[in-house]
C-alpha cells in the first residue's frame, strides 16, 4: 500500500466499516471481514464488495481487495469466524517475566524452594565430579 495522505486517511475513517487507518495501513471492522468473506464465498468479486461497503478502492494499489479478502478467508477456513476479530498483530514472542513485586507471598516462598533444590542438585553433581577427577 502506498502512503495514504492525511485527507485520504480521514475520508476512510468517516466509513464505518474502517476501525483504523494510519499513513501505511488500514484495519476494518471485524463485522465487515465476516460480512466480506460471506459475499465472497457466495460469489461476489472483493472489489464489488469493497465499493458496495462504501471504502473507495482507487486509494489501494491494484489488486488489495482480494488479497485482503483472500486472507480473511484463509483464516476465516482454518481458524473459524471467531479469528476475524483478533487483531493478530503484535509480539508473540518471550512471554514476560513475571516480576517478584507481582508475586504473592505464597508464590514467593515457593519460588525459593525450587531454587533451594535446584541448588543441592547442583552442589551433588560438583562434588560427583570432584571424586571423579580423583
């Protein structure tokens, strides 16, 4: 997509089937997607659809509609119509750690005895290897 201009960016705002637009991207509506990716399994072409909704095409490269309407559809198959409304973006990596402030007394005291066994654990498998090495 090509960088949307600021007048671009408010006209597709104004429709309400846009949730957000930035200079780069635009999201819609999770109503729309499952509405678009029902026309589309009955046969509608995504450019009809996207006009029909009132989102001006001529400010999408060529092609967009039915790319994005291919991916709704791709997840829509895969992961059902509850997946349309996860925004699927953002980190999925490294969970968080969880910092002690956070952590109950309980779960403290817990956290401290594994680490006391994990501990001896390392401190019998030292001195295995010392009477190895002699």
């Amino acid at each position: 997509m090509h960088a949307l201009s600021p007048s671009q960016q408010s006209k597709l705002l104004a429709n309400r089937n846009v949730l957000e637009v930035s200079e780069k991207s635009v999201s819609f509506t999770a109503a729309f997607k499952i509405k678009a990716v029902h026309q589309v399994m009955d046969g509608v072409p995504p450019d009809q659809i996207f006009l029909n909704a009132g989102i001006p095409i001529h400010l999408f490269k060529e092609n967009y509609c039915r790319y994005c309407l291919k991916r709704w559809v791709q997840k829509f198959r895969a992961e059902g119509e509850e997946s349309l409304y996860e925004d699927g973006r953002g980190s999925t990596g490294r969970p968080k750690k969880e910092r002690p402030e956070d952590l109950t007394y309980d779960e403290l005291l817990s956290l401290v005895e594994i680490q006391k066994g994990a501990l001896e654990e390392l401190k019998k498998q030292n001195a295995l290897e010392r009477k190895k090495k002699r």
